[in-house]
C-alpha cells in the first residue's frame, strides 16, 4: 500500500516536539484505527530529530505508509515512502517556491526517495502560524475562494502533480469548504490534502465532504485529545 492509494485520515507528526518512542506508539494507534498513512515534518526546525523519528515510525509499523512534509531541504531523510516536494505557491519567497527544491538535489542524488510535485497554499486560519511566519509569506485570504482556485490551476498548468491547502499548524480554523470546493473543481484531477485547525470529526468530514482526497490531523493527537479517538476521525472521512 502506498500513501496515495484512495483516500483517507494522514497523521502529522512533528520531530521537533514528538520524541521516536512517542511517534512509533502514535503510528501503531493510527495504523490499528485504519489512517490511510503518517506525514512526518514541521515548519520550524526539527531537523536533526526527523530521520530519528522516521525510522521509528518505519520500525514500529512496516508496511505502513509514511511521507515527509519537509519545511526545508535539512529535513530530508530516507526513512520515508514518499516526499511530498512543496513549493509554497501561495507566497512570494522564492526560498520557499524553489531554493529549498534546489538545495535538496544533492540529497535525493545519494538517497532516490519517490517524490511528489505538490503546490503547497496557506489559508488564513485565523492567526499567526508557524508556516507565515518562517517563511515571510501572507497566507490567501479565507473568505475569496476564487484566489484560492486561481493558485491552484496556475500550479496544475505548470504541472504539479498534488496540492496541499493548510490552515498551519494550530489555526483557529479549518480552510473552509468553499475553500476546498472551489479548488477541488481546479484540480479535479490531482490528489488534494487539507489539514490545520482540525480539531473534531465532523471539522474533519466537512474537509472530505467538500472534496480533500487526505484530510490531515496533527496537533489535536500532539495536544492528547486525538490518540484514543482517532477511530472516531478515520469513520469522518471514509
């Protein structure tokens, strides 16, 4: 099984705030609750735990699919199925729209991990996120879908293969469904990710409801609310 077969829940762990045995136990409940796969990342540093926490993961759940969400090309690893290669389409920081892509060359020279080409968009979710403010960039207004799906078909004509919305990492709010509606109709052909602000299932099932192939939880399992109950999130968007 890979991580882009079907659709379903993906639980995002952070390396810089999950330590290996933490990720690994948080894996074998996900993988027991029937989530589709892990995303392994985070938007500041947490670099030098990311193999660490990877492999754990890998160890504790062969087989299970586990992706990386880099926020840079130090946090590239070969413990992964899959790297999702974002490029922050949403902003105006060439760091983050190709330097980064650039500097990870060498890496996936020496270790050829599967990439997928994936138009990454911040949301407004109602506050100052990590993503913003790493990378410099304001995130697309919440309430002007049309911006929205105006990005996402500008990275479909360039030839990016998935797309990513996110809210960021604890957003007051999820991106909303019309958000998600107006891109899916963009990008009818490609693989879409939600995630940021989702907090409860039926947040998590709207996401799905108005089109997210994977919708993506991660600081509701970090926070403790979303280990036991990730079954109850997995039922939301089957």
């Amino acid at each position: 099984m890979t991580i882009l077969e079907g659709s379903g829940l993906l639980v995002l762990v952070d390396p810089g705030r999950t330590s290996g045995a933490l990720a690994a136990a948080i894996a074998r409940q996900a993988q027991a609750a029937g989530a589709r796969g892990m995303l392994i990342g985070s938007s500041f540093d947490g670099a030098a735990e990311t193999h660490v926490v990877a492999r754990a993961m890998r160890e504790a759940v062969p087989g299970f699919p586990v992706a990386l969400f880099p926020g840079s090309a130090m946090q590239l690893t070969d413990q992964v199925d899959l790297v999702l290669f974002l490029s922050l389409v949403s902003g105006r920081n060439a760091q983050y729209l190709i330097e980064e892509h650039v500097r990870a060359v060498p890496f996936l020279e020496r270790h050829p991990v599967a990439t997928l080409s994936t138009a990454y968009l911040l949301i407004d979710g109602g506050r100052v996120t990590s993503v913003e403010a790493v990378s410099q960039t304001r995130p697309l207004p919440a309430d002007k879908p049309e911006i929205a799906a105006a990005h996402a078909t500008a990275a479909k004509l360039i030839g990016m293969q998935a797309l990513y919305l996110d809210a960021g990492s604890g957003a007051e709010r999820p991106v909303s469904a019309d958000v998600i509606r107006a891109c899916r109709a963009a990008v009818a052909d490609r693989p879409l990710f939600v995630g940021g602000g989702i907090r409860r299932p039926d947040q998590a099932r709207a996401a799905r409801a108005a089109g997210a192939d994977f919708v993506v939880i991660g600081t509701v399992v970090e926070d403790g609310g979303g280990v036991g109950g990730l079954q109850a999130f997995v039922e939301a968007v089957r």
